[in-house]
C-alpha cells in the first residue's frame, strides 16, 4: 500500500509540471500583454520608451525560459508572486475569494450528496415504478437546465415572492453565519441541482449494477433483512463511483463555478480567472489554473487511494 | 451495426401493415421501446424545423427593433413577449435555435473527429506514444471544461466559429479517452495484423482499417456531447465571451437586460432559458436512448 501511495503521489508531480508549462506558454500566445493592454488602449499618447520600462519593470523583457525558471523556483519556496495588475500578493488576492469559492462548493457537494445518494438508491430499489421515473426525469431536468438560468429563477423567485434580494457583499461565515449563508446558499442551490442530477444518476446505475451481483443474491437468500442486504452489501460497493463523480465535480466546482458567479455577482476565484485573463494578468492566470489543476489532480489521487483501500486488486496489480 | 434492432424486433410490429419499409419499421421500433428518447428526439427535430424554417416560421424579423413595443408581456401579437428593444422573443428563440445547433453539431462534430483520430492513433501506435499521450490528455482534462473553453475564447477572440473551436478543444480528450478503449481491442484482431504484414503505411491502417470500426462509440459520442456544446455555447454567451449581438442566440439573450428586469419582464428570462433546458433535454434523452439502441455494450450512467 505505502509503495501505491507514493507512486500515485510522484506520478503526480508531471502532470502538474505539465499543466503549469501549458498554462505558461498558453499565456504568451494570447495576442497583446498587459502593458499594451493597460497603457494603449487608453488613447492617451504613452511613448515606446515608457511601454518598455514598465516591461521590464514587470519583467517581461527577460527571455521566456528565464520567466518560466523564475516562476517556478518561487512557487517551490511557495512564493506566487504578485499580481501584475494589482500588484498585491497573489496568495492574498485568491485567499479572499478562495473562502468564497470553495465555501459554495462545500455546501454544493453536502447539498448534492444528502438529496442524491437516496433518490439514487431509492430509484434502483423500485426499478421501472414511477418512483424510477420521477427520480429520471428529476435529474435528466437537472442536467438540462443551465445553472445560471436556475440562479436567476431563483433570484426572480425571491424577488416576487418575498420582495428581497440576497446581501451583496462578502462576509466570512466566523463574523456572521447569518449574513453569509443567506448570500451563499442561493448559488450552492443552483449549482447544487445540477451536480446532484450527475451523481443520482451514477447512484442508480451504479446500484443497480451491484443489486444484481451473485453476494446480494447469497446475502438475500441467506434471509438477511432487506436493509442489511441494501446498506451493508450493496451500497457500500456501489458508493465507489459515486464518490468519484461528487469527488471530481467538487475539484471542478472550485474554479468553475464562473458563470453563476457572474449571476450572484460573487466575486469568487472564476470571476478573478475570467478578469485575470481578460487583463492578461499573467502571473495571477498562471497561478489560479495551476490552483484548480492542482486541486483536481489531488482529489483524483485521493479517490486513486480510495479505490486502492477498497479494492485490494488495484493495490497489488 | 443499424440492422440488429430490426432484425431481431420484426416480428413485434406483426399489428402493422406487413409492407412497411425498413427506416419506418425501425423508427416504429424505437418509439414503440423508447418512449422518452422519443420525445427527446421530437424536441430535436422541433429544433431542426425551427433552424431550417425560421425565416418562415418566426412571425418577426429578430433583428428589428421597435421602440414602441419595448417589454411588452406575452400577447396575442407577440406570443412570449418583447424585450428592452422591443424585439419579439418567439422569434429570436426559433432563430436561435440556428445558432445553437450550428455551434452544437459543429462543436461535437469536430471535437469527436479530431478527439476520434488522436484516441485511434494513440492505441494503435501504443507504447511510450501512448504514455506521453495519455499524459497530455490528463492535464488538457484537469481544467474545467468552461475554464478551458474561456481561455481559447480569450486567445481567439469571440464569434460563432471561434466560439466552436473552443467548445471542441476540451472534449476533444474526453472523446479520445473513449475511442481509445475501443480501439485498443481492434488492435489486437487479425485483420490488423494481416493489413500490417501486407506492409501498409501506418496512416492507411488508422485511416482504413481502425477508425471505421469505431464509427458506433463515434456517433454516440457526438450525440451525447450537442447537448453539453449547447449548454457551453448559452454559458459563454451569457458572459458575453461566446456569440455577440445582435445575433439571435439563447445564452445572450438571458445576458444583461433579462437579469436587470427580470421583474418588470420575467419573460425575458423564463422563455429563452426554457429553449436551452428543452433543447438539451431533448438531445440528452435522445443521445441516451440512441446509445442503449445501437450498442448495449456501451450503456453507462
């Protein structure tokens, strides 16, 4: 298991090299860069010699291989750097809007998890009733509707039926629990829907494939109460992908939740990726995608580990 | 691979007329056992009517403006209303749909063709080819699907074409990943080792011999992804990142002005993201359904 371990971990390591190389060149493809961006387009006449010194100022006149060493002997000493357009402490900037972001993650997967886990089982339990239908049509809706079309339904909906809108700004749960689950909860709800029609449907499936193995048939025969058979035989093998599917949609819920940002008018890190990107804030760009790459290599490792503690076959293959 | 199900199911439709054509028999077949993927394939071919037809169908023209029927409600003149313009809705829903399937079918259709090649390419040659590509796939696939689609749309600039290619680039490894497992199984039959020892170049293999052989994963793949490329194309131009006005197109018409007077005109908001909800539906259910018909093996989630 210790030798799995650290093979999963170091096989890693490229792969995140790989992702920080695409996202760096990636950056230097998009036309124009951030001092053409901020100086010309004003209109304002700026001379070439002014256009150059803060380039280098920037340190963007250095070679291409220099920046990239550079970039990357910081981040091993866990040094970001700063914004180029703000010129404030990029672990600051994504600090604040990292607690935004993953907070409605957490409440989206929790949201997800407590309403698919039993509509799933519940669905493959009563195969082909109308309870089934429901549950499909339930999350084959959810897959459909966009979640930033949800949000603003839901927006609507409150504005009509009580006459009031979510607060505007941002405050951490530790001041007021009050104050920021009724900003947040709203955006968990939207994306929340979505991501537990995925997960209910990979409940069924996966549940109905494991009812029909040979140890429910033996667990059922042997005159175990249903409930037994159910919970201790079949759901504790059919969780597995399950917790893949609520794993991998968290990891992609942290960066990717930038379009119902945009309708909760969250400022939250996909609303930070989108401007860093519009700006060509190069550094911030590098640093919030090599972020979200990270965050969902690390939850495949850690559902890599979980299989691997389950399933005994993959640990010694 | 499309004469099993008539083959096997014949018999069943013994009620109807005996001299039906095979295509009617078949679609008979699949309404008759596929009640929902039936329905979704209604809704996609209400969308195919809606984007062929729409100069015909749509009762205004979608560009005009009118400032005399600016947010007007639902009416018998303007059946879903009128926006801050005074456009009228119906008519840019129908010729959205143009838009949708365009960047839909475009997006998935290229993304499942060059998806396609590089997942057959990849097992054919195996190895440390396929190591390093496999590598490649897993950090193109450790963005975000929007996050990547936004980033091409940052580097190409906006429009329905760029809007396309960027749909296409991250589902590309996902359809190769698929396509991959499939291929890997041709490569191990004889016919492949005998085109090889007939000395054949390696592009003819891939191009001859393998990738007609995983035409079914293909077809599936494409179905399953319009309803997603739809969902993206709405997402970014709800941003403003994807088709740009005045371009009839679903997403954009939620953007800005359905949101700042979503109380004064609810309809701006409610019909449009009612359009994306029931063209995604339909492709979905349509997708899944096709899938179970032409390959049971594939039948997942």
């Amino acid at each position: 298991m210790h030798r799995y371990i650290v093979k999963r971990f170091l096989l890693m390591i490229p792969t995140l090299l790989g992702v920080a190389v695409l996202v760096f060149l990636l950056m230097r493809v998009v036309p124009g860069d951030i001092v053409e961006l901020r100086y010309t387009l004003e209109g304002t006449g700026v001379s070439d010699e002014f256009l150059a010194k803060e380039r280098a100022r920037l340190g963007l006149d250095k070679p291409i291989v220099q920046q990239f060493v550079e970039w990357m002997w910081g981040i091993l000493r866990l040094d970001f750097g700063i914004s180029m357009w703000t010129e404030n402490p990029i672990t600051e900037e994504i600090a604040l809007r990292l607690h935004l972001s993953l907070q409605v993650a957490i409440m989206a997967t929790l949201f997800a998890t407590l309403l698919s886990v039993p509509l799933g089982v519940l669905a493959a339990l009563k195969q082909d009733t109308w309870v089934d239908y429901a549950v499909r049509v339930f999350s084959i809706a959810g897959l459909a509707m966009p979640s930033f079309w949800l949000g603003i339904l839901i927006i609507l909906g409150l504005l009509i039926g009580f006459r009031w809108l979510p607060p505007m700004f941002f405050t951490p749960i530790w001041v007021d629990p009050w104050a920021n689950l009724s900003q947040l909860i709203w955006p968990a709800l939207a994306v929340g829907y979505r991501y537990s029609a995925v997960a209910t449907r990979m409940t069924r499936s996966s549940m109905l494939e494991v009812l029909r193995e040979d140890y429910v048939r033996t667990a059922r025969a042997k005159g175990l109460w249903e409930q037994v058979v159910v919970v201790r035989h079949a759901m504790k093998n059919a969780m597995l992908p399950v917790i893949t599917v609520l794993g991998l949609e968290f990891a992609f819920l942290v960066g990717g939740l930038v379009v119902t940002e945009q309708v909760f008018n969250l400022n939250g890190l996909g609303m930070l990726f989108v401007e860093s990107i519009a700006r060509r804030d190069y550094t911030m760009t590098q640093a919030l995608v090599l972020l979200t790459g990270f965050t969902f290599i690390f939850v495949n490792f850690l559902v890599d580990l979980l299989y691997a503690w389950f399933d005994p076959r993959i640990r010694y293959g | 691979m499309g004469a099993t199900p008539q083959e096997t199911v014949l018999p069943r439709v013994g009620t109807a007329p005996r001299r039906l054509p095979r295509w009617l028999a078949a679609v008979i077949w699949f309404a008759r056992k596929k009640p929902l993927g039936t329905a979704g394939a209604v809704v996609v071919l209400l969308m195919g009517v809606g984007a062929v037809g729409a100069e015909v169908l749509a009762p205004y023209d979608p560009l005009a403006t009118n400032y005399a029927q600016m947010l007007r409600p639902p009416s018998v003149n303007h059946w879903l209303g009128t926006d801050t313009f005074g456009r009228d809705i119906l008519s840019r829903i129908i010729y959205g749909s143009r838009t949708a399937l365009l960047v839909g079918f475009g997006a998935s259709f290229l993304g499942a063709t060059v998806g396609g090649i590089i997942g057959v390419a990849s097992a054919y040659f195996g190895g440390r080819v396929d190591l390093v590509v496999q590598r490649l796939i897993d950090m193109v696939m450790s963005f975000p699907i929007i996050v990547l689609a936004l980033a091409v749309v940052a580097i190409l600039g906006s429009g329905i074409v760029n809007l396309t290619l960027a749909i296409a680039i991250p589902f590309m490894p996902r359809i190769a990943r698929v396509v991959r497992s499939s291929a890997l199984a041709i490569r191990e039959t004889p016919y492949i080792d005998a085109a090889r020892a007939m000395g054949f170049g390696h592009g003819r293999i891939i191009f001859r011999h393998m990738l007609p052989n995983v035409v079914a994963p293909f077809l599936i793949m494409i179905t399953a992804f319009v309803g997603q490329a739809i969902l993206l194309e709405a997402s970014l131009s709800f941003l403003g990142l994807g088709v740009v006005e005045p371009t009839p197109a679903w997403g954009l018409m939620l953007r800005g002005a359905a949101v700042e007077f979503a109380e004064r005109a609810p309809w701006m908001a409610i019909f449009p993201g009612l359009a994306i909800s029931a063209g995604v539906f339909g492709f979905n259910l349509f997708g899944d359904s096709l899938r179970d018909a032409l390959d049971p093996k594939l039948r997942t989630g």
